[in-house]
C-alpha cells in the first residue's frame, strides 16, 4: 500500500506540534511539508523540542508546497476559510482544525466568530470531523472539519441518550467546560502568562461560547456553556446537565452508553463505583486520542449528569484529525493512535 503524502499548515504551534509527532509516527505517512509563516527555514525540533531525532524537517512557506495527498490546517481561526483555495489545489483532501467550517450556517458563524464567512459556499461541503457521528461520510469526504476540544467531550456525552429520544430536548442541556492553557495556543497573550494563570481558576466565557453552537448543532437541542481555565496544561473535562424523559432510569441510561460505545475504538465509559479516577479525569489522558465518558442519574427528579474528559490536543484535535485521516484512506482507524496515556503525571 502506497505511503500517505501529508502537508501541514500551521505546524509551529500547539497542535501542529502535535499532529507532527502523531504523523512521525505512523507507519504509513510521510510528512513532506511542515508550513509556518513565522519560522520559514528552521528547523522544526527547534521550535517543537520532543521531535529532537524524530525529524530533520524545516519549517517552509505555503508558495513551497507541492501536490500532496492530504493537507492539515492548523491555522488560527479565520484564515483557513482565506487560503482554502490554495490548498485544495494542492490536495483533493483537506483535513481542517480551525473553526472556520465547524457550524453550516453563516447567521450562526457570524453571530460566535464576529465576522462574515469568506467562504460561505463550502459550508455545507465539509463533513464534521468527529467519526463517532460521522464514520461512514468520512470514507469518502474531501473535505473534513474537526470539531472543537470542548464539543467533542460535550457531544460524546450525551450523543448516546440524544439518539435514542432519552432525553427531553424542550429543557435544552447545560455545559460546564474547564480546559487548559494549551487551548489557548502557542501565541496566546497576556492572560495565559504563568503569573497570571498558575493557581487560577478563571471563567472565561460565562456565556455564548462558540463550541455551544457546535454542540447544538450535532445533537439537534439548545446548548448553553460555560467555559473555564484551569491551571492544567493540557485537557478538558466537560460536565453536562440535562432533563430525561419521565420513566427513564440508571439502566436504560448505563445501556444507552453501552450499546453507542463498546465498539468504538477511542471511546470508554468510565462510571465506577469507587477508586480514585471513578469518573473521567483529563490527567490520565494526555498524550492519548481517548475520549472517556461517564454518567450519574438523579432518579427522584429525571436530571441527568454526564462527564467527558480528553486531551485537548489529541482526541480535542490532531488525534481526531488522524482518526479521520485513517478513515478516508482505508487505514485501520487506530492506527498511530494506540497510546494509552500516562500515570501518575
């Protein structure tokens, strides 16, 4: 089977960086463009230093790279929708992280990004990232849209009640997001300086943050965040709250997660009765694409709370984006994915 010619826009920051060291490892890529506009002619273990001996790569411009058979954008968000012409010439697939093609409507673009699209006629040509939704278009989508770290975690869990008319839509669902620094990126300002962050707790969006929409959108109900940073690096725990339908109870909700998930591959319910990672922990999932779920009914009055924990940088993004890599060309889907993650940490 031939090798995977992949390009990588955006690949000095976090996950570039991150998708370069998933890339590197996999059997059947190669990596024949590492793009940054800021460190055109460096090498890349200068800017990424776990990469030292894994690469001899530098960093080139976008005007270098050559045709290729898949292209990853990492760019900050608003300018894959200027340059995705560019690269679709480059590639027929063009696997995007940014959230310029997450939502399909340009009402509901304008009103979370502040802008007008620039490329609206694509909206509806990207097919969601996110391959627990959305496997089967994902075989054959040339062009691809990863989700957000947060609307990942808040869409896997509570897809599984949501697809089996569990729970009561009308009543809407509630998000509490915590998420760390690395979610800010690798130029991110004054507020992410460690005297500022370290030992903080900060709420940054109270209200309207732009991976609610995400969520509405893949689960069809009202969704309402709240968006906090924690002192952690890396990961992301979501903690939802919503209504269930009169009459259903711990069984049918244990069921519902049981019957979606056993057979994914990057997806566990974690929902114990003791120990101390009993329900799922961002800490013991970095450096992994796993998505751990878990659940809690309060039976007396129909409410429902649902956690999910990932790695920001891996199933909240360049995991993710290799999952579906694997997807669309034939690859087993786990392949180069197979990290467990670490503990203790």
């Amino acid at each position: 089977m031939l090798v995977i010619r992949v390009a990588l826009a955006g690949a000095a920051g976090y996950i570039g960086g991150e998708l370069l060291r998933l890339l590197l490892g996999h059997p059947e890529v190669e990596v024949v463009a590492a793009v940054s506009s800021r460190f055109p002619g460096k090498r890349v273990d200068g800017v990424h230093p776990n990469l030292r001996s894994a690469t001899d790569l530098t960093f080139c411009s976008a005007e270098e790279v050559g045709e290729c058979d898949a292209v990853f954008l990492a760019l900050p968000h608003r300018v894959a929708m200027t340059q995705i012409d560019h690269w679709a010439q480059r590639s027929k697939l063009v696997i995007d992280l940014t959230g310029d093609f997450r939502l399909d409507d340009t009402d509901v673009f304008e009103r979370y990004y502040g802008e007008e699209h620039q490329a609206p006629h694509l909206l509806d040509a990207f097919v969601p990232g996110l391959p627990e939704l959305h496997r089967e278009s994902l075989r054959t989508a040339d062009l691809i849209s990863v989700p957000g770290c947060m609307a990942t975690a808040g869409v896997l869990a509570l897809y599984p009640l949501v697809a089996r008319g569990l729970i009561d839509l009308e009543q809407g669902a509630q998000f509490d997001a915590r998420t760390g620094s690395s979610g800010s990126g690798a130029t991110a300002g004054p507020a992410n300086l460690h005297a500022e962050r370290s030992g903080a707790m900060r709420v940054f969006a109270p209200t309207g943050h732009r991976h609610e929409a995400e969520i509405s959108r893949h689960l069809g109900l009202s969704a309402a965040m709240t968006a906090t940073g924690v002192e952690a690096v890396r990961g992301v725990q979501t903690i939802c709250h919503a209504t269930l339908r009169p009459g259903v109870d711990m069984p049918t909700v244990r069921r519902a997660f049981r019957e979606q998930y056993t057979a994914e591959p990057f997806v566990r319910i974690v929902a114990h009765q003791r120990g101390i990672f009993r329900y799922p922990d961002p800490k013991i999932l970095l450096g992994s694409n796993y998505c751990d779920v878990g659940y809690a009914v309060d039976e007396d009055n129909g409410r429902l709370t649902t956690i999910a924990a990932l790695d920001n940088l891996v199933k909240g993004g360049a995991g993710n984006a290799l999952q579906c890599l694997n997807i669309r060309m034939g690859r087993p889907e786990a392949l180069g994915l197979t990290f467990p993650g670490l503990h203790p940490l």
